[in-house]
C-alpha cells in the first residue's frame, strides 16, 4: 500500500502526460509533483483509486480526431473527503516532425494528453489555459522538455483559488443558451431527471460536446457545480469476486463528512433503534421504483448506523410532522389568475455571502439549503466514463449516475439506465430515450412547465442571430437562464413547505412530486430548517389560468416530441406542401388528376389518423380535466382531415365552375 503525499495548499494537486503506446497501452509518462511520493517523476505506478485515470485523460476513439478535451471525476484518495476534477487536453502528432524521438516510439503518430488534477471545479477556466500550454508543449517536438508543465503548476497554484468559485469564471465554457437552443422544451425534462436522481447516460462524440452539454445540464442547479459535486465520485475500482466477499465494509465517505456533535449522535442512535428494523421491507405502494431503499443497505452491513446516515431512517409520519412545524407566512401573496412569471429572483449564495456545512449533507449549504444533495451516498456524477469503468454502471453500492460515454457499447447496454440522452450535432436528432413508462408519466410536463420551457425558448431563440450579443446579455443570457432555473427549484421548494403543498405542487406534476418526495436529496433537504425559506413565495412561477395559448404550447410539444406526433407532422408538412403546388397547378393540369391527388392526400392524413388513434386510445391522458392537456389526438386528426374536405369540396366546385365556363364559351364562339 503506497503512503499518500502531504496535503498541498494549492487547488491544483498534479499535473500529468498520459501516452498510448502500441504495447503497454494508455499509461502515466510524467507526473509533477509525483503521485507516489518518493517515485520519480516519470513513474507509471498509480494509486489504486486512481487506476483509470490513463484511460479517462486519453479517450475511447481519440485517434479519429487530431485534438479534444476531456472533463472527468476521480475518487478521493485516503484522508481526503472531496472529489478530485479532471481536466485533459489531447493532441496527435506525426511521430516524423519530432526533434528527439524515444525508441518506444514506433507509430506513425504520437497521441498524448496533458492533465490537470484540482480540487476545484474549474473546468473551463484550467481548460482555457491547460489548452495553451498544450499546444505549446507540442510545438516543442521533443516531449523530454517538462519546464513547461512545472512552470504551468505552479502558475495556476498562484492564479486559482476559492474565490473563482463565487463568480461567473465557474461556468466559463458552459452555454446554456446553446443548451436550449438544442434541446429546447426536453432542458426541463432533464433537470426532472436529475432531480429524481434516474440513471442518466449522455451519449455523443466527440468528447469534448459531451461534458459541455453533461456540465451545462448541471450548472442549471443552484450550487452544485460550486459545491455539490464533492462526493460524486465515491466508487471503489473494480476487483476480483474473492475479494468482493472476503472484504470488509466499505465505510462511505460521506458519512465521514457530516459534522455532528457526539451528542447528536447518541440522542438520534437511540431514537432510532426503537423505531426503525434494517428487515423491513420498503413500501410496494409507492408510486417509484422500490429498489431505491434498497440500494442503501450495503451487503456486509451489520446495522444500520455502521453504513447509513441517520436521516434515512426516518419514517413518512416523522416527516410530515417536521412539515407541520415549518413557518408558513407567504401562504396567499401570489396571484395564481395573472399567470405572470415571478420576476424577483432569490439572491444567490455569493449574495448571501452565509455557507455553512450542511448537518446531514455534509455540503457547503446556503441559506435555502442549496444545492441540494443529490451527488450523495452513492449517486455519481461521471462527466466521461471509460470503458473500463462499464462495471459501475450495475454496481450494487451505485444508487444513480449522470455519466457521460462515447463507445457504442454504453448506449447498447439500455437496461443499465433509465434515460439515454442522445446529443446529436442535429437540433432534429436531439432525443432523450426513456425505456420504463411509469418514469414517462413522471416526467410528464405539466400546463405551467410548458409556459416555463416555453417562456425560455422565446426569450434565447429571438436574439440568436445577434452576433454581438453572443449570450452575454441579460434577458435570454446564460446567466438570466441560469437564474430561471434557479426561481423554479426555490418556488418547488417553497411550495413544498406550505399546508396546502399539494395543490400547489400539481403544477410541476403529481406524479414528478410524488416520486421526488421520497429521493435523498428531498428527504435530506426536508429534515433541516431553512429560515430563509420564507422570503420565497410559494407556487409554480407560470401557474394560472389556461387559455388558447396554452392549448397551442401542449399541441406543439406533442407534435415534437413523439414518434406519432413526428409521423403525424412529417405527413402534414407534405401534404401542405403538394396542396399549395397543386393549387399552383391549377388551370395546367386537368381537373381529374388534381381531384385524384387531392383523393390521395386526403386518404393518406386519414390512414395516419386511424393509425395514431388506434394506438393512442388505450393512453387515457393525465389531467382530463383541464382543456389544454386533453385535446385527443383523434379530435384534432378529424379536425385537419375536415380541412382537407372542405379543400376538396372548394376544389371540385371550382372545377365545376371552370367546366362550366369553357362549355358556355364554346357554345359562345359557334354562335358568333
């Protein structure tokens, strides 16, 4: 076992060349300061939470493109507490331009990757200046040159510290405008995702796409990139199955990291050993998947105290009770008639200039409790997975990820996840893949969501043809997107605190409630008391009363966002298409042909009516009640298929008129 380094004061840990080598593969060349301590700095040898980093810095499939850059998640090592970030620059050089070439060299191309280790989340601003110096330590042609890298650590050493992450140097890379522009309506499926802690695969290439978009999603969270990432990288590598049953029980970092008085400790102990048995078995009756409790319990836990926090134990009845003593003083001071978005936004946790370490969490919280613990106890945020870490993905001790992959295998293995999100470098091929139904329904968006989504869209995509403003505005910038994002979770959270929560979270959909009430990050969230809660007021922000609009917003997203409503749109814009040159053809064409291919548009919307109808009809919708989200499929089908007709009838009676005509000028011109 390796003796660890001391703890540096610098955020920057290690600055690392990782190469391919058509034997050896992807292996560790040069590490400043070393990793191990008292190895050279030309050591291959790493520690064993660390022993996918050479294939995390150089990606699956790096050969097919000549540079990229990589973001990635290491595990803490022993005595640390906090995840380690990555970030890789890659480069491929013709092995003939170089100065000094090494006898291990015996490819056409070099393909190497400067690494940056830090224990800050700086991605974009080390990726801006570890690209620079990259480029430059290539240009050198003779690899044996490292200056370069020392003098790089020790300048970010000086230039970075905890500050950057109060400002917008933390996003630096991150559009969300772009984010929305691609995905559109489904951001706000993604960030429901998230917040039910699903198993969510990312599936693009290149690399460098993928952890930007991974990276944007997250970065709608108030807090988590800045501070709630911490423990999302707590996994153990991979070992042999002698080893899986003879070891002893892994000890989870984030317990270590709650900051409780022994005497919390003891009262709360022998609160729970009268209520709660590790033998019972979760509540079928819940509207999500089961196995969530579940995967909690680790397999060699000899009592619950020894592998689990303590607020894992407590029961529904105690949290309602804790609801109940919750001030509720902004009850009735939002107009739910106006259906105006709430244009005062919650101060942020720089403003607020209070973090304190969370109770239960173990996070740096604000004073709303943000962010919230979602990258906890067992669910990992993996910005790019290797291949060698597949493993992870049906780990018994890994609740949920957020991961990133480019090989094909990752997408294939569709029973490890519960949603593939397929970043296409097209807006139209942009798709998230839910396989589980009842996760479909939860995600279902609601009437106000619509408005939400909608509202954002309006607002990015009106100046995106401005050059000039390149999303640096305020109105439909990033930061104004982020700050949207940012009233939704405070108004959820807020409305979740109120008497009458449930009225008040039917907007953001029963379903989606019901399955996050009972995830960590919500339970966690509760079990403490957020004073500042009080100044935000409660209720969906676009709540209020329906009209045509939103009939029109609910009919546009079915449309484009399934495969019934692509089919059933694709033949719309068609036959739209062939009836205006039609009625272009008209005078040039005979009668009869432009009646048989009226005929034939009209037989075909009715066969894709039928079609959808007769599968959709067994789907009853979820709020019959309200007007925009029960408009049937075969009702507005009829509808188009009636405009059809009365096309038709207009047509053939204009035909008849024409005939009509020409038959009355003939009989005109044999008189004369």
């Amino acid at each position: 076992m390796f003796v660890r380094a001391r703890r540096r004061k610098g955020p920057v840990l290690h600055i690392v060349v990782v190469g391919f080598h058509h034997k050896k593969g992807c292996q560790v060349e040069f590490s400043y300061p070393p990793i191990i301590p008292g190895a050279g700095h030309d050591s291959n040898t790493l520690p064993e939470e660390w022993k996918y980093l050479p294939f995390l810095a150089l990606p699956d499939g790096a050969h097919n493109h000549q540079e990229d850059t990589v973001y990635f998640h290491l595990p803490p090592l022993d005595g640390q507490q906090k995840c380690v970030y990555g970030v890789s620059c890659y480069r491929q050089m013709e092995a003939k331009v170089l100065k000094v070439r090494e006898a291990d060299i015996t490819r056409e191309t070099v393909q190497k990757s400067v690494c940056v280790l830090s224990r800050l989340p700086l991605f974009g601003l080390i990726q801006a200046k570890l690209q620079l110096i990259t480029h430059a330590y290539f240009e050198e042609k003779d690899f044996s040159q490292i200056s370069i890298l020392k003098e790089l650590y020790d300048h970010m050493n000086r230039s970075l510290s905890c500050t950057a992450l109060e400002g917008s140097q933390i996003y630096l890379g991150l559009s969300a405008r772009d984010l929305i522009l691609h995905f559109k309506h489904k951001v706000l499926i993604l960030f429901k995702l998230i917040l039910l802690e699903k198993k969510i695969l990312f599936y693009v290439t290149p690399v460098k796409r993928l952890v930007e978009t991974l990276m944007t999603v997250l970065s709608l969270f108030p807090g988590i990139i800045e501070h709630g990432l911490a423990d999302s990288s707590h996994y153990q590598p991979r070992r042999s199955i002698s080893e899986d049953f003879s070891s002893a029980e892994i000890k989870s970092a984030d317990e270590e990291s709650l900051s409780m008085s022994t005497t919390d400790i003891t009262n709360i102990s022998k609160e729970l050993e009268g209520r709660y048995d590790v033998s019972d078995q979760p509540d079928q009756s819940k509207p999500c998947n089961t196995t969530l409790d579940t995967h909690y319990l680790q397999p060699h836990a000899g009592s619950l105290l020894d592998s689990e926090c303590e607020w894992e134990t407590l029961e529904p009845h105690v949290m309602d009770e804790m609801e109940g003593k919750v001030d509720i003083t902004h009850l009735n001071t939002f107009d739910t008639d106006s259906g105006l978005p709430i244009t005062v936004q919650p101060q942020s946790a720089t403003g607020q200039g209070m973090l304190s370490s969370g109770l239960v969490s173990g996070l740096q919280e604000d004073q709303y409790g943000l962010p919230l613990a979602v990258f906890t106890k067992g669910y990992l945020c993996m910005p790019y997975m290797a291949l060698q870490q597949h493993h992870l993905l049906s780990d018994i001790s890994v609740r949920g990820f957020v991961a990133g992959a480019t090989n094909i295998l990752f997408r294939q293995q569709r029973h490890l996840s519960d949603a593939i999100v397929d970043v296409s470098t097209s807006v139209d091929e942009a798709r998230i893949q839910i396989h589980d139904p009842e996760l479909r329904k939860m995600l279902y968006l609601s009437t106000a969501d619509l408005r939400f989504a909608d509202y954002l869209v309006k607002h990015v995509t009106e100046n995106k043809e401005d050059v000039f403003l390149d999303g640096t505005g305020w109105e439909g910038g990033d930061e104004w997107i982020r700050a949207q994002f940012g009233l939704y979770v405070h108004s959820l959270l807020s409305s979740a605190l109120q008497q009458d929560h449930e009225r008040l979270l039917a907007d953001y959909g029963t379903a989606f409630t019901s399955a996050w009430k009972i995830t960590h990050n919500y339970r966690v969230w509760i079990s403490n008391k957020h004073p500042a809660m009080a100044n935000i007021t409660p209720g969906h922000p676009f709540q209020g009363q329906y009209s045509v609009a939103d009939v029109k917003i609910r009919l546009s997203h079915s449309m484009q966002n399934s495969e019934r409503g692509k089919k059933f749109g694709n033949a719309v814009m068609s036959t739209s298409r062939s009836v205006v040159q039609t009625g272009k053809a008209v005078g040039k064409m005979d009668n009869r042909l432009n009646c048989s291919l009226v005929n034939s548009f009209l037989f075909n919307i009715k066969l894709i009516s039928h079609t959808i109808c007769s599968s959709s009809t067994n789907q009853p919708y979820p709020d019959s009640a309200m007007l925009c989200e029960s408009i049937p499929t075969l009702h507005f089908l009829s509808y188009f298929a009636m405009l059809l007709q009365s096309y038709q009838n207009d047509l053939n009676y204009f035909f008849h008129v024409r005939e009509c005509s020409t038959a009355h000028n003939g009989k005109s011109k044999k008189l004369k």
